[in-house]
C-alpha cells in the first residue's frame, strides 16, 4: 500500500473496529494488525458481564453505518432509566428518558457483539487489509510516514493509530508519560439473575463500602453487576460461599429486584485510572484505552473510545484535501484539541457520577446525600445530566 494512503490501526477490539469502518467508508485504505483474533461464536448459555453502556449519540452513529443495535438482538438491552441512591439519603435521584422526551438514554451492549459486528464488516471490505494472528515488533515514524515492522515483514502508511488497550504496545514504543492513580479499590463483577425484571433499568447505590452498580441486559431478568469496594472488602467479599455473595448482593441492593443470584464466578479486579500525556505523537495517535482508562461503575468508558475514533474522523473529512495530499498536522491538532475538551466534559460528569460520590468517610457520605437531595428536587439539573449521558447538547 501506499505510504501516503493506507492509515495503519493496531488493535482490532471494538474501537480498532470502529475506526477501520469509519475510514474504509470513507474510501481511505486501512491495514488493520490484531495479534489475537476474537471469539465470533458463543452458545446461549456462556454468559458475559464485559459490557458497555452505549450512549444515544453513538448507538444512532454505529447504526448509520449499518450495525444492528436494537432490542432484537440478544446481546443488546435499551437502558430506559437509572436510580441512584445513598445509604445515608432517603432520597432516590431517578433519571428517564422519556423525561427529556427520548425513548432510551442509551444500550447496553455485550463487547463481544459490538466486535462480532464490526469484524464481520471489515472483513467484506475490499479498503481493509486484515492482518491477524499478527504482532508487531518495531515502529518508526518521520516526517512523512510511519513503518510498522511485524514479524512477517513490514507495513507502511501516512498515519498510524494505538487502539490496542490499557497495556498499549503503541503507547509504550512512543514512550510517552503516563499517568497513573490507583482507586483504591477492586471492582468484583459477575452476571446475576433478577427474580424481578428489571425493565431496562440501571441500579447504582452508593455504600459505606463502596458503589454497587447493575446494568440491564437484554434477558428482562438478567444484569451486569460491578460492586467497588476497598481490598480488605473485596478478600472478604471472594472468600464468601456463591449462597453467601447472593445474599450479600440481595441485601445490598435492598432487595429492589427481589432475590438476585450469581450465574458467571465474581472476578475481582483492581481499578486503576491511566492517562497518556497526549492523544498525538508525531504521526502517531493513541485512542480509547489506550489514551485513557476510567471508573467501570457506568460502563462509559467505551463511550470515550468510540468517539475518539468519530472524531478523528471528522477532522479528516472536514480537510480531507490535506489529508490527501499527505498533510496531516492541522488534522492531529484539530483531534488532539476536540478530544481533550470532550474528554474533560464527559470526565467530569464520571467524577459527579462514579468518584465524586465515592468517598466513604462521614463527612463524604453526608455530603453526598445532600448532593443527591439538591439534584433530585431540580428537573433542569436531571435532564441536563441526561443529556450529556445520551450525548446530546455537549
């Protein structure tokens, strides 16, 4: 392929995916690298919690480019509302979308769907070079191209973009600075069954030990669990009984859907944020986790990724006669500069949402309570917060 042509993108999960699409449909040549090729196929009963809560603006997005997310495919669920509360509040902050005239704030997709999609539909496009079981090596960049050495040879190409993940290999051969704050806390996560349905409702309760967060699936009875907690909790919360867990978990959620039940084994895993210290490198740009990692309490974080790529997009349609004639510094500078700024919009709402709530001491949860009471009294703040969760008015 041509140097001046083909963008190079490692990393085929679902932002790596998106973004192929993005380009390819813009008739722009893409080599896609993926060192581990995705699961495609899953029986009925393997059931996952590694979902994502899509919102409004890129749900429309992905099925304008004809992605199938709807509530008839198995792997996707409408998320019609949320309730929030605090142990230390009567209070229940409730968002709907019908409150602001919508018919759902977003989806809650399966990853592994969203991937399935997408790699089928790279597959079939005759603008994508797929290269996978595939690993690269080495990576040199200059003033009018990137070389991406693989092990089997080498690809080149006018623009090369990390979509590969928290442990990125892009970011690591940059060498840029990272960021790194631990949470202080694990993240257990599992797949429960509701005897209530949940009727496309989230559930996100704020503990002395932590929040606890459910999201819908698309089974009316099943759903997404993530409890934080610090790691004292979380040993004692993995050495429980499954009977044990299911009975802790009921308790927790104050058995707002009856008796909940785990069907996936808890797997704990430890919350750490990561931020690159830029977006863009020479002619090398990192994207989704790659650049960034985020509380998993709202399932958001994909959110990010997938208009990193939207974006980088647009900067390239907006000037793509720059882009073309292999100019591509205007186009960096435009996505490094819109993305920081939604990146902080949508940061501090997960701050309001996911960390500014997560303080444990008394002051913080008093604090907190009254912060929950100020915003539940006033529609305005709602479904201004609504809004900016389905992508709207940002």
């Amino acid at each position: 392929m041509s140097k001046q042509k083909a963008v190079i993108v490692i990393g085929a999960g679902m932002v790596g995916l998106w973004l192929t699409k993005l380009l390819a449909d813009q008739k722009i040549d893409v080599v896609l690298i993926e060192s581990n090729p995705p699961v495609l196929n899953w029986s009925e009963d393997d059931y996952t919690a590694r979902v994502s809560a899509l919102n409004a603006d890129v749900v429309m997005q992905l099925q304008s480019c004809g992605l199938l997310l709807d509530a008839s495919v198995r792997g996707v669920s409408p998320l019609r509302g949320m309730r929030v509360w605090d142990t230390a509040s009567i209070d229940e902050m409730q968002f709907d979308a019908a409150h602001i005239g919508k018919p759902f704030l977003g989806y809650i997709v399966e990853n592994r769907e969203l991937v399935r999609q997408l790699w089928s539909s790279v597959q079939q496009d005759d603008r994508v070079t797929l290269l996978s079981p595939s690993q690269p090596i080495g990576l040199r960049q200059d003033e009018t191209g990137v070389v991406c050495q693989l092990q089997s040879g080498q690809v080149q190409g006018c623009l090369l973009v990390g979509c590969d993940g928290a442990q990125s290999w892009v970011r690591q051969q940059l060498g840029l600075r990272l960021d790194i704050r631990s949470y202080q806390q694990h993240a257990l996560v599992s797949v429960i069954q509701a005897k209530q349905p949940h009727q496309g409702l989230a559930y996100q309760r704020f503990m002395k030990t932590g929040p606890l967060g459910l999201l819908p699936l698309h089974d009316g009875h099943q759903m997404s669990v993530v409890s934080s907690c610090d790691h004292s909790m979380a040993d004692q919360l993995m050495a429980l009984s499954r009977l044990q867990f299911n009975t802790k978990l009921t308790n927790a959620l104050q058995c707002r859907l009856d008796k909940l039940e785990t069907m996936t084994p808890v797997v704990s895993i430890p919350l750490v944020a990561r931020r690159a210290q830029s977006a863009v490198s020479g002619r090398v740009v990192l994207q989704g986790d790659a650049l960034q990692t985020i509380h998993p309490l709202a399932g958001q974080g994909a959110n990010l990724g997938l208009k990193d790529a939207i974006c980088l997009r647009d900067q390239i349609v907006a000037q793509r006669a720059r882009f073309d004639r292999n100019d591509l510094s205007r186009i960096l500078m435009g996505y490094q500069r819109r993305r920081q700024i939604d990146r902080q919009q949508f940061g501090l709402l997960m701050r309001v949402l996911c960390e500014g709530f997560a303080g444990q001491s008394l002051p913080e949860t008093t604090l907190r309570a009254k912060g929950m009471t100020l915003i539940n009294r006033f529609d305005c703040i709602k479904n201004q917060i609504m809004r900016t969760m389905i992508g709207a008015d940002r």
